[in-house]
C-alpha cells in the first residue's frame, strides 16, 4: 500500500514539474521527422506513436514526417531489384519508383495511421503529391527520381491540423508536370517545419546527438548555434552521414524554427524527455 502511495506521488510530481512545458508548446506545431531504428522496433515503434498521441492530447500540433529506407529495400529484393547508391542517395529509376512511391505512401503510411488510431488519435496520412505539398525537380539525373525540394505548399497540412487530426506525412514529391520524385526525409522535416512556422523540429536518429568523441557517449554537445556548423564539420566532429542531417538542421532554423533538435531515437520516450524535462537528452540546434 505504502508504494503505490509513493508511485503515485512522483506522478503527480512528474505532472507537475511537465506543466510549465504543456504550456509553453500548446497550439504550437512541432514536426518530427521520424526514421531510423525507432521505425524497425515494434516496441520503439509504440512508444514514439504514444509521445506523439500524449502531446497531440495537450494540444501540441503534431505533424509526424517519415522515410522508410530499409522497408524499400527490402521491397526491392523481393522483386529482384538491386539497390544503389550514391553518396547515400538511391539511385532511383522509373521502377524503382513505383516501389518507392508504394512502400512509403502506401504500406509504411497506412500502418502508422492505423497505429495512432488503434490508440485513441486521429490521424491522416499523406504525401508530398497531396495537394502539390512538396514540388520538387529531379536532383541529378544519375540519381534518376531523386527529388530537390522547390516549394512547400503548406495550407492542406495547416486544414487538418485545423480539424484535430494528426497529418503523417511520406516523402514522396511531384512537379508540375506529374513525375514524381523520392525525397530526403530530412530536408523534407526541415522546410516543412520552415513552411508552417513550426515552434520545434525533432529529427530522430540512431546516435546520442553530435559527440565531440564518437565512441564516447558522455561527450554529448547539448547545444550548438547554426554559427558553429561550419567548425564542426572542419574538425570532423559532424562528419559522414551526420553532415546532411546537421545541415537540415541548420536550414530549419534559417526558416524561422525556433529550436532544432537531433534525438536518440533508440531510447524510449526520448520526444518526452526533450520537450516536458528540464535536462532533455539530444542535441539542440539555435539561431
């Protein structure tokens, strides 16, 4: 009896100690761009989904935005297809494509809506051709589909975050002229969190956030001004993979986000612990 009076007790303190941020973000949007292991892990995959639905519940904005790599590649080995890539862009022929455009704005999609809506959210799954959300123009053309973001249109994802619904967006892009590209999930978070003004843009990776050390996880960098990206990057502390998504973060910020984060998205509830505690966990980008 005696711990249950305890546990209860710092519940109660945990609410407590979290108002001040329920209201600091309430009618406020925050995008999340989800990837990653958190995507692959069913019981990471319920935790993410019950952090967005709690923060929707407080009146948080949420607007959830996600890539689907290794889903595609496994599509295109069952179909024989084999996989390039070029520095870390997939070579994307008219083929690879329709799987692309298939796996993320189909199967990857629709899971997730059904996810928040088997636990008590509404939700509504869209992609970049939605509206002519996201126009984009062919990257390079030895990369094939592979799309550059040219324009954000923002005022269908603006109606049903309006309505109560959860926008789930897939990063499939279109140009005028119908072709339709695969874009990178990251710059796709980045100008859409630009475009709606967003307060907060998560981007969950499968690192602590930006280590002075690599292999040393008690070097975390808790703060970085977009200034310093430049010295960073030359003193190999952001290098590989971790330059575009720094580089997302930095144009975030330039389009008015007020707080850029890159989270750790194997550690459970890791959205909570950054936005509802005083210490978070990441590393958090400013102007």
């Amino acid at each position: 009896m005696e711990e249950t009076k305890v546990s209860n007790a710092v519940r109660a303190e945990v609410l407590v100690h979290a108002l001040p941020y329920i209201q600091k973000y309430k009618d406020k949007i925050v995008v999340i761009k989800y990837g990653g292991s958190a995507m692959l892990n069913n019981k990471l995959k319920e935790a993410v989904i019950g952090d967005v639905i709690l923060l929707s519940l407080i009146g948080v904005k949420v607007v959830l935005v996600h890539g689907g790599g290794p889903e595609i590649t496994d599509e295109l080995n069952k179909v024989g297809k084999k996989t390039e890539f070029v520095n870390g862009l997939r070579v994307t022929d008219k083929e690879t494509m329709e799987v692309v455009q298939m796996v993320l704005a189909g199967k990857i999609n629709k899971d997730l809506v059904n996810l928040i809506q088997k636990n008590g959210a509404e939700a509504v799954g869209l992609c970049g051709i939605d509206g002519q959300m996201i126009e984009a123009k062919m990257k390079d053309k030895a990369l094939g589909y592979v799309g550059e973001i040219c324009a954000i249109n923002r005022g269908i994802i603006l109606d049903i975050l309006e309505k109560g619904y959860i926008p789930v967006i897939s990063t499939i892009a279109c140009d005028k002229k119908g072709n339709t590209y695969n874009v990178n999930a990251d710059e796709a978070a980045a100008k859409i969190a630009g475009a709606l003004d967003a307060e907060i843009m998560i981007s969950m990776t499968d690192v602590a956030g930006l280590l002075k050390d690599k292999d040393d996880i008690t070097s975390l960098i808790p703060q970085v001004s977009v200034s310093e990206i430049p010295s960073l990057i030359r003193d190999g502390i952001v290098s590989g993979g971790m330059i575009p998504k720094v580089e997302c973060c930095k144009e975030a910020i330039r389009r008015g986000v007020k707080r850029v984060f890159i989270l750790d998205g194997r550690i459970f509830h890791s959205i909570l612990i950054e936005m509802l505690t005083d210490e978070g966990i990441g590393t958090m980008f400013i102007a």
